[in-house]
C-alpha cells in the first residue's frame, strides 16, 4: 500500500474515536453548567462587545477599570485566536484555503442542501445556536466574526442592560448571579470545559457534533481534551484572577475588601485580604483546571451516550465508540491492540473518556461503579449496545452526574496544594495504566502529567538538579505524541493531519508508560 493510502486508512481508523453527533437527538441527562437560568437572554452580536473590549479608553484607565479587566479582549481574540478565524476556515462560499476546497467536498458528498451546512458546522465552527435564524442580516454579520464572545461567554442582552457588567458592584456579584443575567461563569473549570466540550466533543441536544459519515467525507481528526492545554494554546485574551488586582480602590469605589470578596465569590478562603490573596498566588489552578476539565469530558461522554440512546433514529452512529474496537491492527507487537472484557465485535465507547474521580465521597462510589458496570454491560449484550438498556439506566444515571457535578463544585472552590497535585498524578497513572496502549489516552494523559509537571517547576517544587532529566523526558514525550497544538490562527488543521496520523502510527506505548512514570516519580521524591 502507498505511502498516500495508508494515511488514508489511518485517517478511517483513528476518526472515529469522537464522540459525534446524530442531527437529532435527547435531551441531556444534566444541564451543561453554562446555562443560563435566564430564558429571555438574546445574543446582542460582536460589534457591542468590541464597543468596550477592543482598547481601554483614558477615562477608564483613570478610573482603575484596567485593574480588573484589561478592555483589549475583543482586539486580542480577532487578531489571534483561532476561534475569531473558525468560519473563515470552512466558509463555502469564498475559497481561499484548502479547507474551503474540503467543506465544498464534504457537503458535496453529504448531499448537503439549503441551511445544512449552518445547521450542521456552523454551531461549531461559527456559534450558531440551533435554533437560530441564520438568514436574519445580524446573523450574517456576525459569521465573518467565527466563534463569537457571546458563544463563550453566554448571551449579553441582559448583563449588559443599565450596564450591569460595567458598575463596580458587578465585581463582588457571585457567579451564579451573574448566570442569572445570562454570563457564564469562565473562572470556573467546570463551566469552561463544558463550553469547550459542546464543540469539541459535542452535543446532541445542540446540534454540535461530526458524524462518522462527516469523519468519512474528510472532517479531519480532532484531539482528546484538555482544558488547560487547549487554554495554553488559544492564546489568552483574558486576566486571571491572581492577576486581578488594586480594583478595590479606585475612583469608583474605597472598597479594600472587594477583591477579597471576589475572589471568596470562586475560591473557599478566608482570613484578611492579604492572606487571601497569598492563599490564591500558591494555589494550582493550573492542575486543578486539567484535572476537572478530564472529569467534565467523562460525564459529558456519559451524557452523549444517552442523548444517542434517547431515540432509535439516533443510536448507533459508528462515532461513538472506540475506532480501535472495530478497526483493530492484524501484526505482530501491535501497540493498539487492546484485550478488553467485551465480546468480540462489540465495540466500547472511546477509552480517553474513561476518568475516574480522584476525590469523591465513599458513597457514592459504588453507585457509579455499579452505573459503570451496567452501561458497559449494555454495549457487551448486543452489538453496538442495546440503547433500551441503556435508557433504563436514565434517571440513576441523571441523579449520579448531579452529584459529580456537586463534587466538582466543591474540588474547583479548595485552593490546591502541592500534596494534592501529586496525589492527583498518582491516582492518574495508577488508574491509567492498563489503558495507556491506546494512543488517545496516553496522549490525554501526557498533558495532564505535563501541565502538573509544569506547574510544579513554576512554583519552584522540583528540584533544580532533575530540571534537565525532566525536561529531557517531556522533550520525548512531546515528539512520541505530539503534544504541542498548532496555534496559528489562519492555519487550517489539515496542515497537521498526516503529521498526527503518522504519530499515533509509530507510537511506542512501552516507552511512553515508562516516561510517565519516571516524571511522576521525580515530582514524588522531591516531595
């Protein structure tokens, strides 16, 4: 076979890990957290965001507004994120890149006729919400803009009346009372992945997903998730929070324990303004935000499952399950073959979302590890899974992702310590270890010991005379799995296509298994 056809076969075998989506399907088990509990909230477009967030004028630099939030946000995202450029990419009606000339093919092939394509790509790669009117003039406007702020950061029609987001009292305001205006609250792990996830795992209920019919036509393969890597690589157009500061006293307020009461509002600290404010500059955000952005992705891959369920017509679309459960190498030493405790032939759903909780309450353990074990029994009974199985697992499983996402809530409020990121990186390789054959997982599972890692060198808990063993080892790791995301904004992934193909192809799961283990044991002995 030619070198050209073998990227072509490996193109089939390793897309359809994704989970994807069906044009229809049931309602989500769980209310993603960034919906809004305002019904009546209406996107008001990009132009009225850009108003205020392109630069700081000199009035609201004078007055101390820049301590809080920069103003440059709107000017940053246009110029350099990827998502500013997402509609640019794929738009079908002006080619300028190779990947116009693929969605004018991928339509084409799909029998794509009048709205399928927004319908169908164009939640993702421009925002759109499902419902929609994608031929109003407002709507067409804001296409040229990609994935809008309003797509990230929830509908601005009600925050933004009588400037609600503007008055200094709108920075002592709890999350969840700012979601009652229709933002969503970023700071928090648990909402941001969530938002990442509709797209880049995907949403039946939003009519966000790629099909294993769109991964045939040529949608090319896309990543596993992590949150802070995918942060790392947008680049940030945002300030975070240990970054916020001296906005408690300005012209507009004399107010020293605002910032204390903000940061209260996202973290569970207490003590005087200046402990707090300690407590928060050592604390791991990093790690905690890759951590809970892997548990999201796993209860958002459960989730998935029973939207697909929910109906006959929209079971069993080949997307949904582990691409190597059917297409499974025939030689010798194969590194992707995986022996797993299902009949032969009846796939499991991808394995990089299999993520346990690291903390949880004892009892509620076994109750998901009895939902586990049912909802794989499911896919073992009948080919493909027996989606009537799995929809009398509905209401316990809905009740069990209620309370991971309690979990969740309390794991992104603690303040992370050291002790706790090497806890987490000794649980993630414990419970990876049967699973890291798989190229997805260990790929996964790389950037989240690689983010710990790195946040732990940042905070100066590794010893300086390992610095140069360690960062040999990533050095490795980052060429065996190609851990590095392309970031340029007008660079279509399919410049890196083959690359990833080529990679997963190669991959030496042995080598990779001990790599991970020997950064985690240096970060341990110098405990």
């Amino acid at each position: 076979m030619s070198h050209c056809k073998s990227l072509l076969l490996m193109l089939l075998l390793w897309a359809c890990f994704l989970n994807a989506s069906i044009a229809v399907g049931g309602e989500p088990l769980l209310a993603h957290p960034h919906s809004s509990k305002q019904s009546d909230a209406t996107n008001i477009g990009v132009k009225e965001c850009a108003a205020c967030h392109s630069a700081p004028s000199p009035i609201s630099q004078f007055r101390g507004v820049t301590r809080f939030v920069r103003l440059v946000e709107s000017k940053e995202w246009l110029e350099r994120d990827k998502h500013a450029y997402a509609y640019q990419l794929v738009r079908i009606d002006k080619p300028k890149h190779e990947s116009n000339e693929l969605s004018r093919r991928i339509t084409t092939k799909l029998n794509y006729k009048d709205g399928d394509f927004e319908r169908n790509c164009l939640t993702c790669h421009a925002g759109l919400n499902a419902n929609e009117d994608y031929s109003s003039r407002e709507v067409k406007l804001d296409l040229e803009f990609g994935v809008r702020c309003e797509s990230c950061h929830g509908p601005g029609s009600e925050y933004t009346k009588r400037e609600h987001h503007q008055q200094v009292s709108w920075r002592g305001l709890k999350p969840e009372e700012k979601s009652e205006l229709g933002m969503w609250d970023l700071t928090s792990p648990s909402t941001a992945a969530a938002v990442c996830l509709s797209c880049h795992l995907g949403n039946i209920a939003e009519n966000r997903f790629v099909t294993h019919d769109m991964y045939a036509a040529g949608h090319p393969v896309l990543p596993p998730f992590d949150l802070q890597v995918f942060l790392n690589a947008m680049p940030p157009h945002w300030q975070t929070i240990q970054k916020k500061s001296g906005f408690g006293n300005t012209l507009d307020t004399n107010d020293p324990h605002l910032e204390a009461k903000y940061i209260s509002a996202h973290y569970d600290v207490a003590g005087t303004p200046t402990e707090i404010r300690a407590a928060i500059k050592g604390s791991y955000d990093k790690t905690r935000r890759s951590m809970i952005g892997g548990l999201v992705a796993n209860d958002a891959g459960i989730d998935l499952i029973h939207q697909g369920a929910a109906r006959t017509e929209t079971w069993g679309d080949y997307s949904n399950y582990n691409c190597m459960g059917c297409h499974q190498e025939i030689k010798k030493n194969s590194t992707t073959l995986r022996v797993e405790s299902r009949v032969p032939g009846r796939p499991f759903p991808a394995n990089w979302l299999t993520l346990d909780y690291p903390k949880i309450h004892a009892s509620g353990q076994e109750t998901r590890d009895i939902l586990k074990r049912e909802l794989l029994a499911s896919f073992n009974s009948v080919p493909f899974g027996d989606a009537q199985r799995i929809n009398q697992l509905r209401d316990r499983q809905r009740q069990s992702l209620e309370e991971r996402f309690l979990d969740r809530r309390k794991m992104e409020r603690q303040i992370m310590s050291k002790d706790d990121v090497l806890q987490w990186l000794l649980f993630l390789t414990e419970s990876r270890q049967d699973s890291m054959n798989d190229f997805w997982v260990a790929r996964q599972t790389a950037w989240m010991v690689c983010v710990a890692i790195d946040e732990l060198i940042e905070h100066g808990a590794i010893a300086a005379n390992t610095l140069d063993t360690v960062d040999a080892m990533k050095k490795e790791l980052q060429k065996m799995l190609r851990l590095e995301l392309q970031i340029e904004q007008k660079v279509s992934v399919l410049e890196s296509q083959s690359d990833i193909l080529e990679t997963a192809n190669r991959f030496d799961s042995a080598r990779c298994g001990v790599l991970v283990k020997a950064l985690v044991q240096t970060a341990i002995e110098t405990r």
